[in-house]
C-alpha cells in the first residue's frame, strides 16, 4: 500500500478524534423591520458619523460586530455602525466605520474592482434566504466599488458584474460610506414582504482584521447560514422589466497570416462591429438574456502563467460578459463540465434562468463560428457552426440542501457530445459538506464512426472549521468519458480513478505576535482503470500567520507514472520519482507595498527532453514574485516576476523560462483612467531539450470611461513582438526563428457600450 493512502487513511481516523463537536445551525431572529424611507439618504445626512437628519434617523441601525479574524469571537479593534433603509427603486447601507487612528486608514483612488490593500466595507445579501447564493457589494473609503456573487461551498466570484452606486468620505473620526443597490440591478422572489438574509462587513487591513454583523464564525462551516435574517420590505418590484445594451467596436488591426498566399506576410484589417445584449425580467425571478453579435471583445489580458512544460493544460479564468453572469447557476460542483472559453467565437445567444418555491431552471443555447473558420474549401466541415445547449433544473430540499441535474451538448455537422448528469449536495451539520455528481457522456464522430459512452463519477467529503479542516476528493472517470465543453485536468482525465486531499490543523495562541499557526497535509493518489498508479504525491507544510505577515513552509515527495500512450517513443510504462521544498511569504505591513514571494527548488520531470530521448527527472528552481506599489493615492503599480529552470542531473540546461510583468494604472478620477502594461517573457532552450528559444514582448495601452460595468468608453493600442524574421527562398516566404524581436501584430481599437433601461 503507498504511503499516500496510509496518510489519507489516518487522517480519516484522526479527524474523528482531534475535530471540535459541530455547532448545529440556528436560524437567527428577524432584525427590526427595515424601514421605508421618504427621501434617498447622503452622507450629509451622516455628518459629524451620527446620524444627523430624519431621513438617516428612520434608518435602522446594526454595530454588534464581531472578529473573525486574527481572533475569532473578539471585539473588533474598531467600531462599526450600518444604517440599512429601502424605497420602492433602491435598497441602501450607509456604514460608519470609526478609526482611532483615522491616519492609518489605507485608500487609494484606484480603478474598479483593484481595491486590494485598502480598508473597505461590504454587505451581503441573499435575497432569496435560500443560504446558497448571494449578492456581494464591497466598497473602500472613497467609494470604489468592488461587486461579486458569492455561492456557499466556493471562492467568491468577483467576475460578476452589476450597476450600482456608491460613495465614500474620509473623516477625522474615520470613514462613512454609501452603498445604493438599484431593485433592477437584483433578483429576488415575487411576494408581499420580503425576507432575505443580510451580512455586514469590515475589513482593516494594517491590523489583518476581518469583522462581521452577525457574527461569522470559524467555527461553524458555511456564510449564509450565519447570515442575519431581515424583513419588513413590502411590495417591492424590480422596477425595471427590460434592458438594453448596445455596443460598438472598432478595430484597425495589422497582423501576421501564416497562409498568405506565397508564404507568411502581414496583413492590414479594418473591423467594425455592432451588437446589442438584452435582458427581460418575468415575474421578479425568472430572467431572460439575448445577444446579437455579442460584446466579447477582451481589453484586459490574462494574467502570466508558465506553461512551459507543463503536461496538463492551465486554465484562464473567462472574462466575457455574456458568459460571467449568472456561471454558478450551470456549475453545481467544482467540476468544470463547462467551460466557457471553448466557445470562441459566438454569433447570437439566448439564457433563461430563474427559481420559484424551491424549484430552479436554466437553458443556454448558443452558436460558435470558430471550428468552420479557416478550413479548406473541400472541407466538409467549411462554414459550419457549433451548435451547443445547456440545460439545468435543481430541487431544492430545505436548509442548504439540494439535488439537480445537468445536460451539455455540442453538435458540429453530424456529430455531438452530449453530457447528462445528477448532483447533489448536502449539509449534514454546520461544519460537514457533501456533494457527489455522476456525468455520462455520449459522443459521435463529426464525419462517422463508432458512437462512444463513459460515465464520470465525483464525490467531495469537506469539513470547515476554525481548528480543524478536511477536503477529500474522489474521481472516477472511464475510458471512453469526452468532455468537448470541460476542462479536464489531471483529475478529471479519462480512464483514471483517483483521490486528493488536504487536511490541516490551526491553534491560535494568546498574547502572541502569532495570532495563528498549524501544520497542512496534501495526500493524493491515482491510478487507471487496469489498476497501473499514475501519479501519488504526499506534501506536509507549516503555516506562520503574524499580523500582516503570513509565513509557510514546504516540501513535496511525487511519484509520477507515463505509459508508452502518455509519451510518443517510450518503449514501456515508467516510474519517476521527485521532490521539491520551498517557502512563500507575504506581507502587508506597508501600506503602500504589498510582496509576495514563493520560492521552490528540488526536482521535476523533464517533458521536453531532445527529440529521440525519453523523459527523465531534473533539478528545478522556481521564484513568483509578486509587488503590488501604491506610491500615490492615484497610481497603482502592478509587478510580476516569474523564473523557472530546469537543468539535467549532469548540470547540462535544459530551459530557463522567465514572465516580466508590469501594469501601471493612474486614476485620474473614480470614472477615468490610463492603463499600461509591458509583458517580456523569453524561453532560453539549453543543449538537453527540444525546445528552440522563444521571446515574446508586449505593450498595451488603454484609456477607460467607466460610468458603470455595462455603460463605459474604452481606446486602447496593443502591439506583440517575437523572435521571427520572414525571409524570400525560391519555394516562397518562410517563417525562421531570429535573434532580433519583429512585429507579429498591433492593433488600435475604440469601444463603447452604454445601459438603457426602462
């Protein structure tokens, strides 16, 4: 038996022994109705941080916050008040956040969304007190808004994006701020008097220290149903049955084709485009979302990741508007059964979404241009479009409980891959989770042959807890399991069964610069279907969590598996065994400078050994260095350095990959501002590898108009360069690599977007 299941096995036992008793959730009491409010509330009406007028004097007022962090259950070492109050288009907080020390407090006039390092206030709200997912609104002292959608059991998703209002003071006492959430920008069900379920927050960072009304404890698993329970609203409407976005992008583009005729050559385009998004709202909770020529344009670019000899493909998070809102509602568990970016080129688009007395439905149906571009014309397959539908129906079961399922098909021409599947995920008490999903696929070949079938099976065991937390997770995939729409990682590949895990411990001493510290444990294993181990790894790390300073440790011992059909030329499947150790810090101590550090040496398997060879274990190093730099209140600088080596057992190099970043961003108001960013990576192929050199530069510069999320004017300029010339031989133009960096494309573009409502 390996010693990855001997660990995982132990932990199960120990978890039963060394975890605190679970506190059963109890649903707190109604607060005090929220009032009706005459007139919308300003923070004149807060001057003095008291309330100064009638209008903020009818407001019902909530301060018994309470720490969560560094030390759950204390009184937090500033006090915060929240007036809550609603009329018949908007609901508002105001936030008084007193600071003794109100020179400390850390606010930047920064873009939308990059609030990081800067004291801020939110407020969560789950409009449907269903306890899974809710709306999540964040804003720093000068009112920059940052907005999400938060689903119990996952990270908060911040790509969601709504229109709202915000505002924001700094006093001498500290700051006040006002958050106004239009009815139209929300959803919620259809009845007399609403009930939702509502948190506050604060968030202090030179102190490390997190606060919430109610309180939000560690101890228990679980937000929402921490959450405090508000009423009182009546007959609220959305206000708003429809919206309308319309779009224009302009683009002057040169770039380089691979299939000009005679060769490579750059080429020159001129594009212009027209779209428009439309909502339609039915009864207050059921939504629908049509596109034409939908905006997918990009104006952020992703950030760095190394993907130099990496196996398994990396995952870019999606960025496009049209896909990012309501994602959560077709993504049950943590499998990405659909992943978005492999949709690439939409034309017109429908979603309908929405919940009614405990029952959910969703449909997506789309078409992508992308795989009838760019074929031959005897292609059978020229011109034609993707075809792809999502469906998705749940039942929810009372508490946090729920059970649903899941169908995916993408048809091209004759063919299609279909996924159809149940999920469920339950919560026993307030600190153990479980969800399971089965997926079976069916696929048929776009030009004929055989029609396959495979059944995916994935089940997650979780407990969250202040002192001990545990993650286990189990995949069963079978052979013949295809997922045209997913992203399969290593846990997700076909033909494997498998297991990863991670479990740790947390004390929280006394009267100690400390305030946490606790060993972690990372145990996975898998094997294939004929019962061959493919890859066990077993990783122990200490974490050292200070004030502003967290501080770990870590070393990894894997053992990696490849069959003759994971690498062309291997005569026979092979074991190869590695390790690394390393070390990351972080540290916000600085106001103005946040660092982060990772570093990891040890070995790694060589996938890029020289053509003709077999891989083989190598020496590696690795440095992620991260310095986000506020010098001003108005420019903010981000800076990224990536270093990967990898060099043979006799010293021999076999590459040296290095990512330099930087984006600089001076917001010149709360609306406008000037971005650039210059990225430089280079890729230096040594005498034992296949690889050739590669560099690539780039430069963007965007100017932004940002009224709101879906309402903002944007002129940017992008140029790449790489290592190419093209040269004139007697058979034509050819591509060869060079020394020197030539231009492959460079764009100009214009876009604009503005939100009509009625």
């Amino acid at each position: 038996m390996n010693r990855a299941t001997l660990l995982v096995g132990a932990l199960l036992v120990a978890s039963t022994v060394i975890h605190s008793p679970a506190i059963h959730a109890q649903s707190p009491s109604p607060v005090s109705a929220i009032p009706l409010l005459a007139q919308e509330p300003e923070l004149t009406d807060f001057d003095g941080m008291r309330p100064a007028t009638e209008v903020a004097s009818t407001m019902v007022r909530m301060d018994a916050f309470v720490q969560r962090e560094p030390t759950d259950g204390a009184v937090p070492s500033q006090r915060t008040e929240v007036y809550l109050g609603y009329d018949n288009k908007q609901f508002y907080a105001v936030f008084l956040a007193f600071d003794s020390q109100p020179e400390q407090i850390r606010a930047t006039l920064s873009s939308r969304e990059n609030i990081d390092g800067d004291d801020s206030i939110e407020l969560t709200i789950d409009t449907f007190n269903d306890q899974r997912t809710a709306y999540n609104f964040r804003v720093t002292p000068l009112g920059i808004q940052r907005d999400a959608r938060w689903t119990e059991g996952r990270d908060m998703d911040v790509s969601w994006d709504a229109a709202w209002e915000s505002d924001g003071e700094l006093t001498d006492q500290g700051y006040m701020v006002k958050i106004a959430i239009p009815l139209s920008s929300i959803r919620f069900p259809k009845a007399d008097i609403q009930t939702w379920r509502m948190q506050a927050g604060r968030f202090i960072p030179r102190a490390s220290e997190e606060s919430y009304w109610p309180q939000y404890s560690l101890i228990r698993g679980g937000r929402l149903n921490q959450a405090a329970l508000v009423s009182g609203m009546e007959n609220l409407e959305p206000g708003n049955n429809s919206q309308f976005i319309p779009y224009i992008f302009s683009r002057q583009a040169e770039t380089l084709n691979l299939n000009a005729p005679g060769g490579p050559a750059m080429r020159n385009a001129t594009e212009l485009e027209l779209g428009l998004d439309a909502k339609f709202v039915f009864q207050d909770a059921w939504v629908l979302d049509l596109t034409l020529n939908p905006d997918f344009s990009q104006v952020e670019s992703d950030m760095p990741q190394v993907t130099v000899n990496e196996r398994f493909e990396v995952l870019y998070p999606e960025r496009r508007p049209f896909f990012i809102e309501n994602a959560d509602f077709f993504k049950p568990t943590d499998a990405q059964y659909l992943f978005t970016r492999r949709i690439v080129d939409p034309e017109v688009g429908m979603r309908f979404t929405g919940r009614q007395n405990g029952w959910g439905f969703g449909a997506l149906l789309m078409n992508d241009e992308a795989p009838g571009q760019n074929r031959a014309a005897t292609d059978p397959l020229r011109g034609e479009d993707a075809r792809i539908s999502v469906i998705r129906g749940f039942r929810d079961l009372g508490g946090q409980n729920r059970i649903g399922t899941l169908l995916i098909e993408r048809q091209l021409g004759d063919g299609y891959n279909r996924l159809t599947g149940v999920d469920a995920r339950f919560y026993p008490n307030d600190n153990w989770i479980f969800t399971a999903a089965a997926m079976n696929s069916t696929t048929t070949p776009v030009l004929g042959g055989k029609k396959i079938s495979g059944l995916q099976r994935d089940i997650l065991l979780e407990r969250r807890g202040r002192t001990f937390t545990t993650h286990l997770h189990w995949v069963d995939t079978e052979a013949d399991f295809v997922s045209q729409l997913g992203f399969q990682n290593r846990w997700y590949r076909s033909d494997t069964e498998g297991i990863h895990s991670f479990h740790s411990v947390n004390f929280y001493p006394r009267d100690s610069a400390l305030t946490s510290w606790g060993p972690r444990l990372s145990a996975s294993y898998q094997n294939d279907k004929s019962g061959t181990k493919l890859y066990s790894s077993v990783a122990p790390s200490l974490n050292l969590n200070f004030n502003t300073t967290r501080f770990s440790v870590n070393i990894s011992d894997t053992a990696e598996t490849l069959r003759p059909r994971d690498f062309a030329g291997l005569p026979a499947t092979r074991v190869y065994d590695y390790s690394t150790a390393g070390a990351q810090i972080r540290d916000e101590s600085l106001s103005s400078l946040t660092v982060d550090l990772q570093y990891r040496a040890g070995t790694a398997l060589n996938l890029v050994p020289p053509r003709g060879q077999l891989p083989s274990v190598a020496d590696t190093d690795r440095v992620d260095l991260s310095l986000l730099w506020r010098p001003t209140q108005q420019l903010r600088v981000d800076n990224t350095y990536l270093r990967t080596t990898l060099d043979t057992k006799t010293g021999i190099s076999v590459f040296e990959n290095e990512i330099i970043r930087s984006s600089w961003n001076y917001q010149f108001t709360r609306e406008i501002s000037l971005r650039f960013i210059a990225q430089y990576e280079t890729t230096n192929a040594g005498p034992a590898t296949r690889l050739t050199d590669n560099k690539n530069l780039n430069f963007d510069v965007l100017l932004r108009y940002v009224i709101n999320p879906l309402s903002a004017f944007y002129a940017g300029f992008n140029t790449n360069s790489r290592n190419f010339e093209i040269i004139d031989t007697p058979d034509g133009r050819e591509l060869v690599p060079s020394n020197n960096l030539t231009t492959d494309g460079e764009q100009f573009f214009v876009k604009f977007s503005y939100l009509f409502q009625r």
